[in-house]
C-alpha cells in the first residue's frame, strides 16, 4: 500500500485481521449448505490510534471473542453484542466478528447488508446506490507535494478530502487547500494533537481555521477529554467532531448533552459492531447532529461493510470512503470498489456485502490461519 501517517502513527504496509464465518443451513431442496462471511478488525499494528494493536485483538479473539460467540451458541447478528459482553473493550476485535455473521446471514438470505442495516435503522429509509466517497491525506511531507496530493485526488473524482493536523501543521496547508479549491468539502483531523494546551489555548490556536470553511475539525484534544471538548467548543464557532472520544453510543449521548461536538464520526470498529454504529446514527438523526461514517485503512473487506454502513440516508457527510486503489494495489475484494466520475461508489448488488475475497490474492498475503470450530 501507499504510505500513510496520521497524528496516530504511520503506516506503509498494513497488516490486517480477517474473520470468516461459515453458517450451515439446509438449501431451497432441503439439502445441507454452508455460506461464509466475512469481516475484518482494522485495528492499527501499534496502540497509536487507541489502546487496542492488531496482536493484542488477535490474542483477544482467540482466546476470548471467539470461545464466548461458540459457547454461547449465537447464529444471529443481532445476539452478537451480549454474547461478547462479557469481556470490556476490544472493540475492532468485536466489530469484526459482528461484521463476519452479518455478512454470512445475509448472504444465507440472499439480502444486501445495506438494506438489512436500512430496515433496522430508527430513522428508516432505503440505502443511496451512490455514496459520496471521502479521501483522507496523511502528514508529513513539504506543502507543494500536498497540494500536489490533493490536486490529483479532486482530479480522480473525490469531493471531500480531509487533512491531518498538528500544532505547526494546520492553518497554512488547510489554507493552501481552500484558496485552490474553494468548493472542496474540507475536513481537519488533529487525533488528539492539541490535547496538551488545553482547550482555551487549543482554541486560540485553531482559531484562525475559523474562516476556512471547514465542515469538521476532529478530534482535537485528548480521548477521554468530553469536558475540555465542550470547553473548546464554547470557544470557537468550528464544526468540532469527535472520532477517539466516541468509543460507545452512551459516550455519544455525554457529548451531546454537553455540548462537546457539533459533528460525528460514526466508526463500526471504534464502537464495536454495525448495530452499534447504526444506533450512534439514530442519535444524531433524531437530534439533527451531522454524521458520517469514519474508516481505519481497511482492506475491500472492512471497506465494503463500511460502504453499506455509510450508505444509509441518515449519514449527511461523506466519509473516510475511498476506492480501492487509494491505499492498496491489488485490494484483495473483487470487484474492486472503484469511483465514479461524481465521486462517489456505487453500492454493489450481490448479497451480503456484495465482494468476495479474491482466494489466490488472498493465499498470497496470509501469514498464519486458525480455524476455531464449534
Ligand atoms: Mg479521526
């Protein structure tokens, strides 16, 4: 993949956990059949972006997750979350087993995960077929290269880009950005950079972005900071979001009720599990809070299980959404999840999450598999 850095870390090869489900059930003329389905715990290899590291969620899934699920006997997505609740946090590890179940019940039923999610979301609605694509652009690097970077992703197609930030990195490559696309759907991602001024000093130091027209600026203070955030955004009139901060849908409720963001970042892996996403989304569409939905350098498969997330009508901002080609040359999905000329991605048709793991691609990058039967 290409290379990627963010205020959490950096990244050129990517290392990545797949979950395959398999449910046996009896085909249209009785006989038995199995489906299979897959999901994908997109934790980072280092505990940078939050507390939980790919080896860690692989200990945890082993030796946990997946002996609760089998244990407690659990066919269905929607009896996932209490059969796991036994063990705290782990979020990505739970998300993707969630993820692996959804994708093979809906297979098994011959139904997109898209309009399975759509018919369980408060806010009703059917899935958009086209969904605005975001891309994200790491930092590092002198300001002509990034607007270089960004004058070939508005070229491929993407509307909305968003920019990492640090203290001494912001408003001048933000800047750089609007005064050369003026339309462009701009977002500012900090992950917790200004966490050490505090929110009156971080305020004053954003306060410039101001006039930049951002429709988000995440994360700009610490994980567990829900007051200095509502304190920060006393002070300034930007869009403030929170992504690492919004661990649960009752860490969304606090940060609501006091005011700590006006935007969300709805993550399935951060909040462990689709259906927790999708009630994070009922919240913000009943109170009217912008939300869209965020990604972790997924593979295809995490990518087109957030593409169905991110399809519902609920999300009013496009999010971490882009094509395959972005970060990984083969993705290891087919078909490929390519951009249309408006800069978006269509929804596919198939059942489930509508792409399947290409077998020989997928031979070629595994470095160990486990079978855990029931
Ligand atoms: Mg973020």
């Amino acid at each position: 993949m290409g290379h990627w850095s963010s205020g959490a870390g950096s990244l050129s090869s990517r290392r990545s956990i797949l979950v395959r489900a398999v449910l046996s059930a009896r085909g249209p003329d009785g006989s038995p059949a199995e489906v299979e389905g897959w999901g994908e715990c997109p934790a980072m290899p280092e505990p940078t972006y939050s507390a939980d590291y790919l080896d860690g969620e692989e200990q945890v899934l082993e030796r946990f997750l997946v002996p609760a699920l089998l244990r407690s006997g659990v066919v269905r997505t929607e009896d996932v979350r209490s059969a796991l609740a036994g063990t705290k946090g782990h979020h990505p590890a739970k998300a993707s087993l969630e993820g692996a179940l959804l994708d093979a019940e809906t297979r098994l039923s011959g139904t997109r995960t898209a309009d399975w999610l759509a018919s369980r979301s408060a806010s009703g609605g059917r899935p958009r077929e086209r969904v605005p694509a975001g891309v994200a652009i790491g930092l590092g690097g002198p300001l002509g290269r990034l607007v270089e970077e960004v004058g070939r992703r508005v070229e491929e197609g993407y509307r909305r880009v968003k920019l990492k930030i640090r203290p001494g990195w912001d408003r001048e490559p933000l800047a750089a950005v609007r005064q050369q696309w003026p339309a462009l759907v701009l977002f500012a991602d900090a992950n917790g950079a200004y966490a050490a001024l505090g929110p009156e000093e971080a305020a004053k130091e954003l306060a410039p972005l101001s006039e930049l027209g951002l429709a988000a600026l995440e994360q700009p203070l610490g994980d567990d900071d829900l007051v200095g955030h509502a304190r920060f955004a006393e002070l300034t009139d930007l869009p403030v979001c929170l992504d690492e901060a919004l661990p649960s849908v009752a860490a969304l409720g606090s940060a609501l009720r006091l005011g700590a963001c006006r935007v969300a970042n709805i993550k399935a892996s951060r909040m462990g599990g689709y259906l927790n996403a999708l009630s994070a989304l009922d919240v913000c569409t009943s109170r009217g809070v912008p939300a869209w939905c965020g990604g972790m350098v997924e593979t295809g498969v995490g990518r087109a299980a957030n593409l169905a997330l991110a399809s519902l009508p609920g999300f009013s901002l496009p999010g971490d959404l882009s094509a395959s080609g972005r970060f990984f040359a083969p993705d290891i999905v087919v078909p490929p999840l390519v951009l249309g000329p408006d800069g978006d991605l269509a929804l596919p048709a198939g059942a489930g999450s509508g792409v399947d793991l290409d077998a020989r691609l997928l031979d070629r990058a595994s470095t160990r598999r486990t079978w855990l039967g029931a």
